[in-house]
C-alpha cells in the first residue's frame, strides 16, 4: 500500500517571482537562490485544496475493469477517472483509491528486479452499518471472502478479496 498524491496537484500553484517550482524525483520542491532546494510540506498542501481527499491509496490489481466493478456496485464507491486499461481512481467519502493495473507506471519492476504484484495483508478498512447483508452481497457476486465474520471487543470483521487479491476488511461497529 503506498500513500501517494497526484503530481498535477502541484503545477498548479502559482509561482512568485522569486522562486521557481519544480517537480523533482516525484516530491514537489522551491528552488531557492543558489541552487539549494528545500521540500515543501506538500501534505498540508494538498489537503487545503478544495474537494480533495483525506486519504489516497493505491493498489495493484490485475485487472482494472474487473477491480472498478468490484468497488463501485459491491462497495459503494465512484468512478473519478478512468485513463484506459491500466489505471482508474475510485472514490468513496474521504477515501480515494488508486486502481493500477498491468501496463501502469506503479507495475513496472523496481531497480532490484522485483516486480510489484497484487496482494498482502495491509488492506483499507470500510465501515459498514449492516455487515451481514453487505457479506451476503458478497457471496452472491462471487466475491472470495476469506473468512466467516469474526466478533471482537469493537464490533464485527470480515476480510474479502478484490479480484486481483487485494484484502478489504469490512467492519461493523459495535458502537461502544
């Protein structure tokens, strides 16, 4: 799972007269006199924009219409963007979800010869107010549910897997 947030969110800061932005390794940074940069805090910087999500997430998935169709008519969230086969952003509330497929710059293989893939156990959390009726929805679509619904001292869990692997956790709030 990596935090990101979008590079075009950055050009369009206006620039004063006596510095320059740059986009420079993917962190926004000023370019101050004599060449020295200094990076801005570009977290604060984002959420001040206006409609912009608190949290921004990728994952990998192997198939991006497949991985749309699960988080839009199973678990409520919106289509944002979609820029051909191998990206889409979803959004639901605060959350966006970034959704790269094969062929997006986040597969590609890191400079060890590893290759980024779909999978893991650090998943998103989604609430929901009725668990067993968003389970049976689940179960109905075919979707991989990876357990039966677990209770703790908080409330109620279930994971389940999108269609590329990526574990969502399903919680239910015991409201205490």
């Amino acid at each position: 799972m990596i935090l990101a947030f979008p590079r075009h969110v950055f050009m369009a800061r206006p620039v004063n007269s006596r510095s320059t932005r740059t986009i420079a390794g993917g962190v926004m940074r000023r370019r101050l006199g004599a060449g020295q940069l200094r990076s801005l805090d570009y977290f604060t910087y984002y959420l001040s924009l206006p409609d912009n999500p608190v949290a921004v997430i990728r994952y990998l998935v192997g198939d991006v219409d497949a991985a749309v169709a699960f988080y839009t008519s199973i678990l409520g969230f919106a289509v944002v963007e979609k820029w051909g086969p191998p990206f889409a952003m979803v959004r639901r509330g605060d959350l966006t979800l970034w959704l790269s497929g094969p062929g997006s710059s986040a597969s590609r293989p890191l400079a060890d010869g590893s290759k980024p893939v779909p999978g893991g156990w650090n998943r998103l959390v989604l609430e929901t107010d009725d668990l067993v009726s968003l389970v049976e929805k689940l179960r109905q679509s075919g979707a991989r549910v990876s357990n039966e619904i677990v209770s703790g001292p908080g409330g109620k869990q279930i994971l389940v897997n999108d269609p590329s692997g990526n574990p969502v956790e399903l919680f239910e709030s015991s409201g205490g």
